[in-house]
C-alpha cells in the first residue's frame, strides 16, 4: 500500500544521493554528489571522510530534491535508503537519515541491498527504450567495489554465478592506471590513453579466459601491467592492451554465465566500469552470441545513485516487505 512518493538515499561509498520516485516509478526528482575531490588527493576513497561528508550533505541534499519535486516530508508515502554492502559510517549515516524521516512521519522504511537495487534498475518503467526485461535476466555487476555475475530470476530471487577472487574490475583499471601514472579514478583516463595505443604490441594474460564457471581474477593481470612498463612499454599500448584483455575476459565471463541461465532474456550490465566502449562492445557481442540484447542502464543509473535505491523500495513496498526501525546496516551483504 503505497501512499505517496517514496524518498530513496544512498551513501553506500563516496557519493551522497538522493531521489524522489513517483509511487508508478516515474523520477520526480534526483540530485548526486560526488566526494570524488575530497578522496582523489589520497588516491583512494577514505572511509572517515567520506562518513563524515555524508553526514554533512544528506540533509540539505534530501531537502533540496524534496523542494525540487514540489514536495514536503508531509507529501511522502515512504522512505528507503541503502543499508549495504559499503563502508559502514556512510551506511550509517543514510540509513539513520532514512529512519529518522520514516519515524518523524509515520512512514514505512525499507533497508536497500544495493546490489538488488543494481539488479533491479533496469525495469524502472520507461528507461530502456527496448522495454523493461522480462525475469529471468543475467545481472553483470562491474564497478570499483563488485566484479559479480547474478541471475535475476525474480524479485528477491538472486542467484550469484561468480564473483572476482581478488580484485574488483574497476580497481584493477585503477590500480593499472595508477602504475601509469594517471589520476585516480583511473579508469576512465586509461580508456583515453588506449585511444592511441596498440592493443596487440604487449602481450597480457587474461586470467580464467575460456575456464568453467564464471569467476574473475585480475590480480595476475595488474603485475603483468608493472613487469611490462618496468621494461620499457609504450604507456598507451599497455593500456589498450590491458583494456583488451579486461573486455575479452568479461565476455568470455558472461558466455559461461549464460550457460547457467539457458533461459536468460537479456544481459543487464551495471557499475562505473559499463562505461568503457571496449567493455560495451566485448558485453555487446555475448550476449549476442545467445540472441540476446545487452541493456545498460544511463551510466549516472549504473553508478551509485538513489533513483535506483527508491526504485528498489518500491518494488519492495508492492511486494509488502518493509524493514523495523532496529534493522541494522551491513557492509557486507551477499544477495
Ligand atoms: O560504479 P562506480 O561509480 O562505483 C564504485 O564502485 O566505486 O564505479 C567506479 C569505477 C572506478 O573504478 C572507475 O575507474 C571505473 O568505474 N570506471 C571506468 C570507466 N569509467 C569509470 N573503468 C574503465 N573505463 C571507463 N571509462
């Protein structure tokens, strides 16, 4: 029973969101800061700071997209925040956000896993112009913090196929970009050096390539990257090479996930990382190889953000689940 809008927040890492969602799904309102220039002089995200930012920015932030939707507390039929997986002082402080509101109004309050809110944006009506897909779908999360093939069978029913043994995959194309000396977050700045580089003049390992199962590895991968630019490499062809590597190991990934899920309709992918053209591609040409589409989300819904989080609420809500005041976040929450 849904009353009104539904307010989502997240502040999972170094991102403090939130968002205003129509009880049908339509966006009313969504506003993201990024903590990226607080963190970026340290090379990485620190979790004290990044609590602390949060704490500084929710409140305004959840008043201003309030304001921006023409809406008050009053106005509000439910609230729902991420509650994990993500570093705990951040968790804590969206969370208790979110209940503090729930309380102060009455409403109901759901506890978002973010990886479920991942697995579900792609059915906020009308944001995939090829249509929401049908259940069940292969999940492939692949930002800074996850490397994971799910299957999404249905709501609540998640089925986790492989996962990375050490590294995620955008901290290996940080962690490869940092060893090039490129600003952090690297991704994206290794992307635009490989522009220029060949993609066959250093050969790289590509970890799991063509093994059963859907696992990941990168590590293997990032002390090939040290040993070659030790030896002399050319910078961009190292990071085309690298990048071509990652994306044939991602498709190779998704081909053996598909096999687990005969029936799947679509790969869904998610994460900072789905903004890479060569990853796009590699994903692109699995999924085809089945018949399937590749959908992706717009990046700033594949990224952390809270229209995902309210989303997921709602679909909750309609399914009648909703979490007490006592539920505690975790950072570490498998699906
Ligand atoms: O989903 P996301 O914003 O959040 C975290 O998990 O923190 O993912 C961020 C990750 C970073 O590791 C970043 O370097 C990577 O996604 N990334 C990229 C690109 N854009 C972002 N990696 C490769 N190519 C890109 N164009």
């Amino acid at each position: 029973p849904l009353g009104g809008p539904v307010l989502g927040l997240e502040s999972s890492c170094d991102e403090t969101a939130a968002a205003v969602l129509a009880p049908d799904g339509t966006i009313l309102a969504e506003a993201v800061l990024s903590q990226e220039k607080e963190h970026a002089i340290f090379g990485g995200v620190v979790p004290e700071i990044a609590a602390r930012a949060h704490l500084a920015a929710m409140p305004g932030l959840a008043a201003a997209v309030l304001e921006r939707a023409g809406l008050g507390y009053g106005d509000l039929g439910a609230v729902a925040a991420t509650s994990g997986p993500g570093l705990i002082g951040g968790l804590i402080v969206g969370a208790s956000f979110g209940k503090g509101v729930a309380i102060a109004r009455g409403l109901p309050f759901v506890a978002v896993n973010q990886l479920e809110a991942h697995a579900l944006t792609a059915r906020l009506p009308g944001l995939l112009p090829e249509g929401a897909p049908a259940f069940p779908y292969l999940l492939l999360l692949v930002s800074g913090g996850h490397c994971q093939c799910v299957a999404v069978e249905g709501l609540g029913r998640y089925r986790r196929l492989g996962t990375t043994l050490d590294d995620a995959v955008g901290e290996a194309f940080d962690k490869a970009a940092k060893l090039m000396g490129l600003p952090w977050p690297g991704g994206p700045h290794l992307e635009r050096l490989a522009v220029g580089g060949n993609a066959k003049a250093v050969p790289l390992p590509r970890p799991l390539y063509g093994r059963p199962g859907c696992d990941f590895s990168f590590s293997g991968l990032k002390t090939a990257v040290a040993r070659a630019l030790t030896q002399g490499a050319r910078h961009a062809d190292v990071a085309a090479s690298f990048q071509a590597s990652v994306a044939a190991v991602l498709a190779d990934r998704a081909q053996h996930a598909l096999l687990m899920v005969p029936d799947a309709t679509a790969v869904v992918v998610a994460g900072g990382v789905a903004a890479n053209g060569a990853v796009r591609a590699a994903l692109a040409g699995a999924a085809a190889s089945v018949g399937v589409p590749m959908l992706a989300p717009p990046l700033r819904l594949c990224t952390d953000n809270a229209v995902m989080v309210a989303w997921a609420g709602i679909e909750r809500l309609r399914a009648g689940l909703t979490d007490p005041m006592d539920h505690n976040p975790r950072p570490r929450w498998p699906l």
